[in-house]
C-alpha cells in the first residue's frame, strides 16, 4: 500500500491526467450504459406450447402435458416447472435457475423435447419452445382502430405491414396481435346437399387439397438457354375454388360451390380486442431477454413513426403507447437525476462548509463521480443495466466514498499544518504521503466490514434479492473504487493541490459544536445506566414494534399504469358477451378524468403466453402523464367500477406488481393458496370451503377461487355396435365432427407474401345450434348416417384448465392483501384454514406468493446476516489490537435501530424491502463510523503514545467529529432528494430506503459522537487488552 | 341446584332456538333459490340485459329424410316391359284358347299339334308377365299403385305427361316404424320452405346398399324435376302448443339447457327448457315459459356466472 501510495504522489502529474482520462471513460460508459426502471427480478423462463386441437383439457393433460413434463423434468438448470392443460392447448412454464447459462439450459430443453419423438399423439402439434423475454416481458402496447377498414383489412395492416416491421427491432421478442378478423376461406358444407348427392367430407377435402395444389416444376433445355418453366401459386380466388371440380357424375363435373359455399371469412377466433372501448387491433410487443427497455422502446416507436403515414393515409388511427413501460422508466430515471443532482450541490456546498477551502473540497467531491463513474464502468463489463436499483447502490454508497475523501484530505490537512508548525518540516510530499496512509488501515477494515453488510443482499437468490442484488453490487463496487481512488488519485491530488496554508482554523459554530459534544460526552459519562436503560429500552421497542409496522415487502409501484383482470366467475362465458361487457367497463373507465387510453384484450392470441378462454380478459388503463391524483385513489376508483358487474372476478394490479405475483405463483394476485391432490372434484369442494373460511378476513381483498369446472361441454359417446352396424371406423366420426367444428386446413393461398388459409368449416349458423350436432350426416361405406345414430350425445360439464405444479395437480385460492400487513394477513388466513377446513385424504394446502416470498426471503437474508457477522467479528478481531474493541463495534449496532424504526413509523411504512435495504446501510454506516473512531483511540494511545484517560477519550471523539458530522450530513443530503420523493414514481424502494438511512444516521451519528466514547471509557481501552501482543 | 336447573334449562332454550333457526335458514335459501336472482338496478344496465318476449307457436315433430325424384325412363321401361308382356300374353291366351276350340269335335279345324304350340306359347307369355310383374315390384315395390288395372293406366299417363312424380325417399334406420306415413311431405333442397304433400306412399324394396327405410311416393303438381335431390318430413303426432324462446337466450349449463326468465323488473329465473324441438331462430317449449314471458336474449352469460358463482371480488 505504502509503495502505492508514494508512487501516486511522486508521479501525481501523470496520475492526475490518468483520473481525468478515468472521468472521461467513465462519462462516456454511463451515457452508453443501458438504462432500465429496474435489473430483471424475474427468473429466465420459457414456455413450451403444444397445440392439440380438438382435444379437451383432461385430453390435453393426459396426453400431451403429462409426458412433456416427463421429458423436460430434470433438465439441467431446471428450477421451477407449472403447466396449464386447456382446451386445444398444452404450456408448461419452465423457470430457470439463477447464474446459469440460459442458452444451454434453453437448448437443454430443447434437445429433451426433440428426443420425444412420436409419444405424442397423431394430430398433435410440435411442442413450441417460446423464445427468452425479459422480466417485465411487456415493451409495448398499440392499438388500431379504422372507421375505413373493415376488420379483414386492420387485421391485415397489423399482419403484414406492422408486424414484420416491428419484429425487425432489435430486441423485440414477439408481437402477439389480438382483434380484427384474420383472413380465411371457408368452404362450408351444406350437409343436407352432401348427403344427398352422397359425398362425405372426405372427397370435399380432397377436392380442395387438389385445387390447391402447389407444385414446381422443371426447365427446358435449349442449347444455349435452360427456361424455367413456372407454375401457378394458388390465389386466394373465390369464385377458382368454388368452381373446381368435385367429381363427374352422368359426364356432368360436380363443382365444390354445388355442395358448398365458398366464401371470405373470419378465421374462428380464441380472443379478440377492443381498443378505447371500440373494436381494433392490438399489437402487444415483448422484448427479449436482456434487452434495455428503454432503447427497445425508442427503436420500436422509431419504426413506428415511419409507418405512421400509411396507416393515417388509409383511416387507421392508431394509439401507440396503451403500456408504455418505458413511461416508467423515463419517470423513474428522471426523478432520480434530478435528486442526483441537487444532491451532488447539496454535498459541494457541505464540503466547503466543512473544509473551508475549494481546493479541498473540490478533491473530495471529485472522488465521488470518479468512484462512481469507475463502478459503473464495471457494472457495464458485467453486463447490468443502470437502473433505479443499481443508482440506489450509489446514494446509500456516498457517505462511504465522502468518508473515504474526507478522512485522507482532512489528515493531511491536519498533518500539513502540524508540519508546517516544526521547526524542521519534513518535506510536503512525505507528510501527505504518511497522512495518508496513516488513516488508511482502518479504512480498508472499514470498507470490508461494510462490504460484509452488504454481501447477504448480493447472494440472496429470492425475487427480492434479485431487486436488491445490483444495488448491494453497486454500492460494493463503489466502495471499492472509492478505496481505490482514497489509495491513488485523492493524495496525488493532493500532492498537486494542498499546502499547509489551506488547513483552517475550526469555525466557531464548530467550535461551539465541539463544545457542546464535550457536554454530551461528560453527561453521558455522569448518568451512563440511566441512559444505557433508555438506550436498551428504545433499542428493544423498536425491535418489537418493527415487525408489527402494517407493510408489504414489496412496493406498490406507481407506474401511473394498471392492470385490471377481469374474468367471468365462470368458464363458458362467449367471447362476444366478454365484449360487451368491456365496452361497456371501458365506457366506464374513460369517464374518469384521469384516465388516457384502456384497451381489453379477451381470450387469448395464437402463440401468445397466456392459455385464456375466452371467459378470461385483461384491461390495461394508463393515466395521463399529468393525472393529479394518487395511485391508491385511481386503483380504488378502477375497483368501484368493477364492483358495479355482477358475474365477474376481478383484480386490480400493477402491471410491475402483476408480474412480480405471476412469476412467483403463476398467479396475479400477492398471495395464492394452492390446494394440491390428484381428484379435480375434491379439490374445488376443498377450496370452496376455503373460500368460505377466508370471507370477512380483515386484509384480505379480490378473493378468489377461479372455478375451472363448469365448462359447457357436449360429450360424444360413440356406441361400438352402431358404428359397426354402419361400417363406420371411430376416425370416420371424429374427423367429421373436427372438420365441422374445429376446422380443417386444407391448403393455402397467397397474395402475393401475405398467405390466406383454406379450411373446411361448418357455416356458423350451422355450427352454433348444439341441437345440430346430433343431425351432423356422417358418410359410411353404406351412405350417410346421423352421429346420433352412432353416438349418445351427453350435455355434460368439464374443465377448462387443468393445472400442475411440479407435475402435481392444483387449483389455487388467490387475493390481495390492502390496509393491513401481508404476513399478519396470512398468519390469519392459516389459523382460519386451520380451525375450519378439514383437509380430505390426500390434499394438502401450500401458501404461495408475496407472503411466503418475503418469509423465505427473510430466512434467507438472517442466515447470510449470520454469516455475515461473523465475517465482521473476524475483520474487527483481526483490525483492532484491543480487542474489546470489536465488541464495542458489534454493540454499538442494534442502538442505530432506534432512528431508524422511528422515521419507518413515521412515513407509516413497515419492514419493507427498502427499509431492509436501509437498515443495512444504516448498519454499515455505523459500523465504520465506531470502527474509525476507536481505531483512531488506538492510534492516539499506540501511536500517539496518549494515555487512556477521559481527556483522550474526548480528544478522539472531537478529532472524530468533523470526519463524521460530514460523513453524516453528505450521506444525509445526498439521500434527502429520493426521502422528499418518497412518493414519486420508481422511488417506491429507495424512498423508504432513505427515510430508513436518514432515521438511522441520525441516532447512530449521535452514538457514535456522545455515547460510544462513554462506552469505549467503561468497556475498552488498552487496559482489557486480551490478547494484544 | 336451582342455578343448575335454570342454565340447564337457558341451554335447552338455546339448543332448540338453534334447531329452529337451522331449518329456517335453510327455508330462505330455498326461497331465494326460487326466486331467482335479484340484482340492482344498476347491475342489471351493466350486464347491458336486454329481454324479448316468448312467442306462442304451434310445433308439428317430424323426422327426415333425403330423397331423389325417380328418372321417367326407368318407369317407363318398367311398364311397357309389363304392357309388352302383358299384351303378349293376352294375345298368345286368345291364340291357344281359339285354337282350342278349333281343335275340338268331330270337325277339329287345327291339328292336335297347332293347339299344342298355341298352349305353349301361351304359357311362355304368361311366364315373361309374370317376370315384367316381378320386375316392377322388385323396382318398385309390392304396394305400387299402379299394380292396381284399375288406376294404372291413369297414374301411368299422369307420370309420363310430368303432372305426377315419384320420388324415392329414405330415412334413417329406426326413424319410422309400421305402415309408411301417409302424410309425407317432399321439399325441394335448400330452396327454402316450398314443400309438396305425397298423394300416395308405399314402401319401396330394400336396398341393401343403403341403410334406412326408403318409401316411394306420388307427389302432383310439384315443379321438381327428374333425378332432382330432395329432403322428405314426415310429421308425427299432433301438433303441439307451446312458444319459441329466441336461440340468443340459450344456456348450456349443470348438464342442461336453460334460459332466464326476467318474472319483474331485475329479477331473473333461470328454467330449465327442451332443445329437441329447434325451431328456425329459437326452441320451440311447451313447459317452463308462457307466452309472452320475458326471456333474456343479451347478458345472460354474465347472469349464469353470477348465479353459479356469486360470491367474486368485485361484490365483495
């Protein structure tokens, strides 16, 4: 270290022009460094879907999710595995375990999905691997509405011209579009005609598939040329389809249009959109993993405006920020700047108060951007975004790095005066070369034990410490550049800059200060038990009260944005009547002054990530950027408008919070009790008696229980001796009945690039009359036959959804907890359960979400806490000669509680995650602050060769006082702008986090000033020397 | 001891309040249950409710079938191969019958031998009659009018001038049973609701390449034309009375069909209705609703979903 040090100071030129290249790097790493609201919390994931059309969910469960999960179980990085088995379709949820190669463990599960090979039934789609996206996963949202275009002609400007455009993006993922009418040509039967000309499906299909027909062909080779020969690509032509040939019956040709009509319609849909309450199209873009909101967002808006002409030529009106998470981010981000640079004149201005001189007070502040600016120079490498999270890292850092500064700048202050004061100076160089080093010893012991504090947050593996992890990394890599820049640039800079004549007599308001801590000291000394007793008693309070402070570990966010989940209480339900009543709820919603735009979107979109019915929908409702009003008002008024519907279950999220709840339960609610067993029956009677038992739960608000059961369903029993009797084989019936009602594909056409299935489909007036069904004419060797005649026909209700956890099945009780702490609220829930639910045999029950979440998250973060002491017991033991010392340092700890519970009661929050995270600070703050100060005891009496009397013990605390009334006041004013902004967006974690510091700065500060040096007087010393050598 | 008497006996009160107050509650609910769900009338404007009479309708049941209008050709060889061997036969018995008697007495006119022949070729003639007859009833069945001299040449002269058509027609196995339906009504495929009665019905013979039971019929003064396909009803019972409820109100649900009666202002019933009867835009009933009856057509989805699970966040 010595070595280091003189270096810098003797080529402090060159290390000086080296810190100003540092700067530079740095200003051009943070203008390039990606930006983002927030690190992703959420784990990697994919989803694999399976298309199955036709078959029903327990089909789907039995036979296509059942052997996936099979297969995918116990791939390599494999963490947690969900799955959804619904009509037609097949998604298992695989999240990835945390520091893996996602790549790998992707192509892991790709590979295993390969190797499945033909267990999977015939008709059965591949099983489709979704590619990675991102935590927040949303990018953007647009909606399309026309009164020009038909529905036909939007769906095809969001097909085929915008689709392909924004994919182009870098860093787009997928565009799911929802809405409109997706072209097709439908040939549908008339079964009175087929069956009386005797024609069965069959030979329609064939016909098709033969006028459809899509064939190269060769070339003609001349002696000088080869031609091509070209064949003619089937268009979508109407009238060419009808016409073609069926059979020829009498040398007469039977055309398709002789016993079908051909014509241009809507493919079936699975969901649909209404934009601002009126039919449209929306297009909802996902980034991909790793990609920077903020950038993909711009890139895609910038393509956006490019097509932003042609759309408004042809009447399309487009809303292009329905979800606009970069709104979030550019609020967020904002907000923080700005309390980043009123807090960077707020420290200027304390320096110079303190320091008395510019030259000074400018080495000390430089150290911070250029600490700052190293770290995020290494956070960049790392592959972190800046985000509010890692930026949190660094204000709760700049008390250490001013400490760092201020400690070296002003000891060589003080020794460049002392010196100046000899009668033989030493030369200068030497003075701010030892002054240095002098205070550097237990600055590094500092520094190691405030990284110790912070190290259970970076290996906290829980969604949590995936918040909190990029800011305990950021404030580590900051404090190490700081460490760095006190060994290097701060004494080259000083070398250049200082002299003994800018030490500074003390101010007289410092002066006065000093003398009333002597007093404080001295009083404390008198009545040491009476203020020990109050000092444990507060210590204890607060301890006790903490837990007890109503809270969610989590924040809402407020994104000026919300999520409205809205489902009818009960599978079934159309999509049209879903429709009505969105346009009706939108209506509702748009009347709020507040409101900008709301879109709903029902259903769900072919390869989008939510397995919906079409009973299910979701409203996304931004507010205006100026929308003067509280986010907990907004959502309240959202509620009220959803109590006004009968039939429907909902919930009210944040899309932040939304997501946060999805990717720990798969569930959008904070909490969700999953009832596990193997009988479907028995765990809807469990779970409805849980329902009941949790009614009236102070806390508890949008209980559910989304009943799966009570799907309409027309089951088909085929009977063996009548298909017998009609020559008919099982296949017959049922590709009949899915060509009728699911459709067939049967071949495709195209305009130009843009491609128009045509599929052979029952005519809708046909195929909405259940009662039809029974009358369906299927074609047997020995002519057509009724299905009622081959087939019972039984009304019946199913499930719509069938879902695993770990390949078990469960149905889930979700809710939110309001007004009331989240683990107070779930204690409350499980005694309910407890004392009136008996459990059937073979059902158990698993709280899941926010709760258990931030139980386990605890655990997690006492165990490292642990850990973590005793990594701080062992640098203490090995920094200090006096061993007591450590003891004092550990002691001194809980008392730096008392500020801090004091300023969480008073913002009325709880033990949330920025308090957490501010407790910790406060913890390490404080630690050095005692670590400094009795190492700086053992210097006056090793070193200095002071005895340890109360006049020593004073002398040190006011030799102290500067160093840490500045520490404290930097610290303070740097965290003051994010506590004033308490309540702005994207300061939901920080804000708290500095309230928590501030409290806490102030009670360890007054500690570390007044009561330590009374404790180190009764407890320390060198007289309890144990063993020094 | 008297204390304990008394609390034993504020206990028994207590117990037996408790036994009256269960069925009560149970009585309500049942109460309620029966009457429907009754919602504000707020609720009601945001299902966006709209109702629609039910329409008294009469309602004939019939079963179907699919037939083609038999090609004149095929008749027409049928009767004249019968004509060509009936006249054959008739001319060769008045032969062999003259010949007979030209051929008996003293002053036989013919030889033994000339009578012979005649016989014989007699017998051959009535033998080809006999096949031309087997042959029409095998096409055209035992119970063919025009088996019947009487009416034959009538009905043959009526087929062949079009102002009469036959038409085969075949049901689906077990869709008829008995006599054939006299009252057998012919429409002419997808056109409509254009329909002809059958003047006359019998069974045809079986074709074992088709399943079902196939019955010719005469229908006059249709515009149908030969080898045209056509779709066959034949009604069965009388005539019902009851209404339509729109198909717009149907609720499939708890392995029934239903529809919500709207008995007073924001109160709705769901009954339990018959879909066997469709009808063109609704279900034909005869129990459950009454002509007239409010029935909902628009929101009845949400008002099953509120009834099978009231108890959502949004009313909490």
């Amino acid at each position: 270290m010595r070595w280091l040090v003189g270096l810098c100071v003797r080529y402090r030129g060159a290390v000086a022009t080296l810190t100003v290249i540092a700067l530079a790097l740095g200003i051009w790493a943070t203008q390039s460094a990606p930006l983002d609201v927030f690190p992703e919390f959420v784990p990697s994931t994919v989803d694999i879907q399976t298309e199955a059309p036709g078959f029903t969910s327990q089909q789907v469960e039995q036979l296509v999710t059942k052997p996936i999960e099979n297969a995918v179980n116990g791939a390599t990085g494999l963490s947690t595995i969900r799955s959804e088995s619904i009509p037609g379709l097949s998604v298992i949820t695989i999240q990835f375990a945390d520091n893996i190669n996602l790549y790998n463990a992707r192509q892991g599960i790709a590979e295993r999905l390969g190797e499945l090979g033909g267990l999977l039934p015939l008709g059965v789609g591949p099983p489709q691997l979704s590619p990675l996206t991102s935590s927040t996963m949303d990018l953007l949202k647009i909606g399309l509405v026309s009164d020009k275009l038909d529905p036909f002609a939007l769906r095809d400007q969001a097909d085929w011209v915008m689709k392909p455009a924004l994919l182009a993006v870098p860093g787009v993922a997928h565009v799911i579009v929802f809405g409109g009418a997706v072209r097709q040509i439908q040939i549908a039967p008339d079964l009175k005609r087929m069956t009386a000309y005797g024609f069965s499906l069959t030979d329609l299909s064939d016909a098709a598939r033969a006028a459809l027909a899509l064939r190269g062909a060769g070339f003609v080779d001349l002696a000088h040329q080869r031609v091509l020969i070209q064949t003619p690509v089937p268009a979508p032509d109407i009238a060419a389809i009808s016409g073609a040939v069926l059979a020829v019956r009498g040398n007469v040709p039977v055309t398709i249009g002789d016993v079908a009509s051909v014509t241009m319609a809507p493919a079936l849909r699975s969901g649909d959109s209404l934009i601002m309450g009126r039919p449209g199209v929306l297009l909802s873009l996902a980034s991909q993993y790793g990609a920077n909101t903020l950038q993909t967002t711009r890139a895609v808006e910038g393509a956006l405006t490019q097509l932003m002409p042609a759309l408004k030529a042809q009447g399309v009106v487009v809303y292009p920020a329905l979800h606009r998470p970069a709104n979030f981010v550019e609020r967020a981000l904002g907000s923080l700047e700005q309390s980043l640079v009123i807090a960077a004149v707020l420290i200027l201005a304390v320096l110079y108060l303190f320091l008395r001189d510019w030259r000074s007070a400018m080495i000390t502040f430089l150290a911070i951007p250029l600490s700052l600016l190293a770290a995020v120079a290494v956070l960049d490498r790392m592959g972190q975004t800046l985000n509010t999270m890692t930026l949190g890292g660094f204000a709760v850092a700049l008390g250490v790095l001013v400490d760092d500064a201020i400690i070296g700048i002003e000891n060589t202050l003080r020794r460049l005066s002392e010196n100046a004061g000899l009668p033989n100076p030493r030369p200068r160089l030497a003075v701010i070369s030892d002054a240095t080093l002098e205070v550097r010893g237990p600055v590094v012991y500092a520094t190691l034990v405030v990284i110790a504090v912070f190290l259970p947050e970076l290996f906290s593996t829980s969604v949590e410490g995936h918040f909190v992890g990029p800011l305990a990394m950021a404030f580590i890599l900051a404090v190490i550049a700081s460490l760095a820049v006190a060994l290097t640039a701060a004494p080259a800079l000083s070398a250049l800059m200082l002299s003994a004549r800018d030490a500074h007599a003390d101010y007289r308001w410092l002066r006065a200060l000093k003398a009333r801590q002597r007093d404080a000291v001295e009083f404390v000394y008198r009545n040491f038990r009476a203020v020990a007793a109050v000092l444990i008693a507060l210590t204890v309070a607060a301890i006790v009260v903490l837990p007890f402070l109503a809270s969610s570990f989590m924040p809402d966010f407020r994104e000026g944005h919300f999520v409205m989940q809205v489902s009818s209480s009960t599978p079934g339900t159309s999509l049209d009547e879903m429709l009505a009543m969105g346009k009706r709820v939108s209506r509702d919603v748009l009347a709020l002054p507040y409101v900008a735009t709301v879109e709903q979107q029902v259903g769900r979109a072919e390869l989008g990530e939510d397995t919906w019915g079409p009973h299910r929908s979701e409203f996304h409702v931004e507010l205006k950027a100026d929308a003067d009003i509280d986010q907990a008002e907004a959502e309240d008024a959202l509620r009220q408008i959803l109590a006004r519907y009968p039939g429907l279950q909902t919930e009210v999220v944040t899309f932040l919070g939304d997501r946060i709840s999805e990717s720990l339960t798969g569930e959008t609610a904070d909490i969700a009790i999953k009832v596990f067993g193997d009988q479907l029956d028995t765990l809807d009677a469990t779970a409805r008696r849980i329902v009941a038992a949790l009614g009236g739960t102070p806390g508890i608000v949008d209980l559910q229980f989304k009943p799966q059961s009570g799907t309409p369903t027309l089951a088909l029993q085929l009977i063996p001796a009548a298909l017998t009797a009609s020559g008919l084989k099982v296949q017959d019936v049922l590709d009949a009945v899915q060509t009728d009602y699911a459709g067939a594909t049967v071949g495709q056409t195209y305009a130009g690039v843009r491609a128009v299935n045509v599929v052979l489909l029952l005519p809708e007036a046909a195929r909405n009359r259940p009662e039809l069904l029974s009358a369906l004419m299927i074609a047997s060797p020995f002519g057509p036959v009724p299905l009622s005649q081959v087939a019972h026909i039984v009304p019946t209700d199913t499930r719509y959804t069938i879902e695993h956890d770990g390949g078990q099945r469960f149905v889930s009780i979700t809710f939110n907890v309001k007004g009331r702490s989240l683990q107070a609220t779930v204690d409350d829930a499980q005694a309910r359960i407890a004392k009136q639910v008996t459990m059937p045999a073979g059902v158990y029950v698993q709280f899941t979400g926010a709760a258990a979440e931030a139980q386990a998250a605890q655990t997690e973060m006492l165990l490292y806490t642990g850990f973590a002491l005793v990594l701080i017991g062992m640098i203490l033991f090995i920094c200090f000669q006096w061993r007591s010392n450590t003891w004092l340092v550990l002691a001194n700890l809980p008392f730096s509680l008392i500020g801090s519970v004091v300023a969480i009661a008073l913002i009325g929050g709880g033990l949330s995650l920025g308090a957490m995270v501010g407790l910790v600070t406060v913890f390490g703050v404080s630690a050095r602050n005692a670590i400094l100060l009795l190492a700086h005891y053992e210097h006056l009496v090793e070193e200095e060769r002071a005895p340890w009397t109360a006049a020593t013990i004073l002398r040190g605390a006011q030799e102290r006082l500067v160093p840490i009334l500045m520490t404290a006041a930097v610290t303070a004013l740097g965290l003051l702008p994010l506590a004033i902004g308490l309540h702005q967006p994207g300061q939901e974690i920080e804000g708290p986090m500095a309230v928590t510091v501030l409290g806490g700065l102030l009670s360890s500060t007054i500690l570390n000033l007044v009561v330590l040096p009374a404790l180190a007087e009764r407890f320390g010393g060198p007289n309890r020397v144990s063993a020094a050598p | 001891m008297r204390r304990a008497r008394l609390i034993a006996f504020g206990m028994l009160l207590a117990v037996s309040a408790c036994d009256k107050a269960a069925p009560e509650a149970d009585k309500k609910e049942d109460a309620d249950a029966s009457a429907g769900i009754s919602l504000s009338a707020d609720q009601t404007k945001s299902l966006g409710i709209q109702t629609a009479p039910a329409m008294a309708a009469q309602y004939t049941q019939g079963v179907s079938g699919y037939g083609v209008v038999t090609a004149l050709d095929a008749i027409a060889q049928t009767d004249a191969d019968f004509t060509t061997a009936a006249a054959a036969a008739a001319q060769s018995q008045a032969a062999a019958t003259r010949a007979q008697g030209l051929a008996t007495g003293d002053d036989a006119a013919v030889s033994r031998e000339v009578v012979e022949t005649a016989q014989s070729k007699a017998a051959a003639d009535q033998a080809a009659l006999a096949l031309a007859r087997r042959k029409a009833d095998a096409a055209f069945g035992m119970n063919a009018p025009w088996r019947d001299p009487a009416s034959r040449q009538a009905i043959m002269a009526r087929l062949a001038s079009g102002r009469t058509l036959l038409v085969r027609v075949t049901f689906p196995l077990g869709a008829i049973a008995g006599q054939p339906p006299q009252n057998l009504r012919i429409s002419r495929l997808g056109a409509g609701t254009q329909s002809w009665t059958a003047t006359r019905v019998w069974d045809a013979p079986a074709d074992p390449a088709v399943p079902g039971r196939s019955i010719f019929a005469l229908l006059d003064g249709s515009d149908l034309a030969q080898g045209e396909r056509v779709t066959a009803t034949i009604p069965v019972g009388a005539a019902l009375s009851g209404v339509v409820v729109p198909a717009d109100a149907l609720i499939l649900g708890e392995s029934e069909a239903s529809v919500y009666l709207q008995p007073k202002p924001n109160t709705f019933l769901r009954t339990k209705i018959d879909i066997s009867r469709p009808m063109n835009n609704g279900y034909f009933v005869t129990g459950g609703v009454a002509p007239g009856q409010q029935v909902v057509t628009s929101g009845a989805g949400l008002l099953y979903a509120h009834e099978i699970n009231p108890s959502t966040a949004a009313e909490d």
